[in-house]
C-alpha cells in the first residue's frame, strides 16, 4: 500500500475518533496492567466485570499478595483462565513490589519478564502509560493490517514491525487504539461491515460485504444500523396509524371522536350554540 492511501486511512480514523481511549476501565498504571494482563483470550467487558469488584477491596500489588491466590480467584473467575491468571497475579505483584517498589516499571525488559506479560501486553502499558510510540498487535490489530493491506504479516511481531515502518509519526501515538476498535466494532472476523466501513474505498480487501448482507454481520456497527432501522420503521407504522385513525373519525378512550373528526364536531357545535342564541 502507497504512503499517500496509508495517510488517508488514518486521517479518516483520527477525523473520526480523535481521542482514543481503551475500553478497559482502570484508575492507575498498575491497575491498566493487571486489567491488560487479565484480557488474554477475553474480552474487556468481562475483565472490567471483574476489575469492578477486585479494585475496591484490593488494586495495589500488596494488597493483591495479601489476598492471597485463592482469595483473589473469586473476583477474577469471569475472565476464564482463572487459575492461571491468578497464579501469575500474584507473581507478578511479588515482583513488582521486590524489584520495583510497587511501582509499574517504564521498561520493555523489565515489564516482559513480569508474568503473564508479553510483547503486547508491554507495548499497552508503554504506549498509554508512559506515552510512548508503540504499536500492540492483538487479534484485531492483525486481522485489519493484513486484511486492508496495511501492514501484511505472517505474525503479530511482523505486523507490529511493519506498523511501525510505515504508519507516519503523527499517528503512531494513537494508532494502536484506532486500528484495534475498528477491527472490534466495523471489520471483524467473520462478515466484516463493509458498507459502513469509513476507510472501504482505501481498504485492498475483496471481495468486500454487500449492502444487502449487512444485516447478516454480527459487527456492533452493523447491529446498530439494523436496530436503528426497526426503531425507525416501528415508529412511522405508529404515526400512520395515528394519522388513518385520525381521517377516520375513530373515537379516543373518552369515545369522543378524535382528529379532524373532533375539531369538525367542535365547530359543528359551535355553530349550533351560535344559531340558538340567534334564535332566542
């Protein structure tokens, strides 16, 4: 892909969201870095699901050591894996608080060698905690790169090397957010929402989702236009029959006429009581 069309895709996705933000909810680094650590093979509802009941009883790495693995299983067991994460929960708070002072390290080999912490794990917490450039590649990520023809690659490490090749500096801060929502929420796995893709005419992926199969995608962006439609059609079927029940005179809950009908019986008896008083 040309540097000219790889440009406009991220023009388009920063005019689009020009403040990304993760979608795992936490208040300190060290709570993004278990939240991150917790979302392998999940997703972040279910991590912030359980984040929202561990973090006030316990959200630093010594209170965590002092829960205890059993006792932090419980609030971890929405985001499967629990036995695992929780054993490397709690080796990861020992760690931290022996060798870093309870503190998350601004370091790629000192966060790698943190248990149930990988390259992307590391490549998160630099990016968004200590703002450097970094590119994650997650399952998303590596489907839109090699998807659009952006940064092909047979590995998340060969997409990330190539992300960083060619995505321009001035996006570099933010991409990783952008390319990861658009391929969780628009081009997703299976049926990607093509038709409300806003980078479609950039992408190199053919052949593209129809119009007519939009409905077919499980694509949130995609749900969304279905569900918006039927709100819309639900609602004009209300106001036509509003209407018809109006032309038709039809009485209301009083069994007073209704509509054009009750204003003509307004003025009709009006009339009358003109007439009488006339009359008199």
């Amino acid at each position: 892909m040309n540097p000219a069309r790889i440009r406009a895709i991220y023009q388009r996705l920063q005019k689009a969201n020009p403040d990304p933000k993760t979608e795992l909810n936490y208040s300190t680094p060290f709570e993004l870095l278990v939240a991150v650590m917790l979302s392998a093979h999940t997703t972040d509802r279910s991590v912030n699901a359980a984040t929202k009941v561990l973090y006030p009883v316990a959200n630093t790495a010594q209170a965590i050591l002092a829960l205890g693995e059993e006792g932090v299983k419980p609030y971890i067991k929405p985001v499967g894996m629990y036995n695992q994460k929780a054993k490397n929960l709690m080796e990861l708070c020992r760690r931290i608080v022996e060798l870093h002072g309870g503190e998350v390290p601004n370091d790629r080999e000192a966060l790698e060698s943190l248990p149930g912490v990988g390259r992307k794990t590391a490549n998160v917490i630099l990016n968004i905690v200590f703002g450097h450039t970094t590119i994650a590649v997650d399952t998303h990520i590596f489907r839109v790169s090699n998807r659009t023809g952006l940064a092909p690659g047979k590995d998340p490490l060969a997409v990330e090397q190539e992300l960083n090749e060619v995505t321009p500096d001035e996006f570099k801060l933010n991409a990783h957010h952008w390319l990861l929502l658009h391929g969780r929420y628009v081009c997703i796995a299976r049926l990607p929402a093509c038709p409300k893709c806003i980078i479609r005419d950039l992408c190199e992926y053919e052949p593209k989702t129809p119009e007519k199969d939009l409905p077919k995608s499980d694509a949130p962006v995609a749900r969304n236009v279905v569900r918006a439609a039927k709100e819309e059609a639900k609602a004009a079927a209300k106001k036509t029959a509003r209407v018809a029940k109006s032309a038709a005179g039809t009485p209301d809950k009083r069994g007073k006429p209704a509509g054009k009908a009750a204003a003509q019986s307004a003025r009709a008896k009006r009339a009358k009581a003109t007439a009488r008083k006339r009359a008199r």
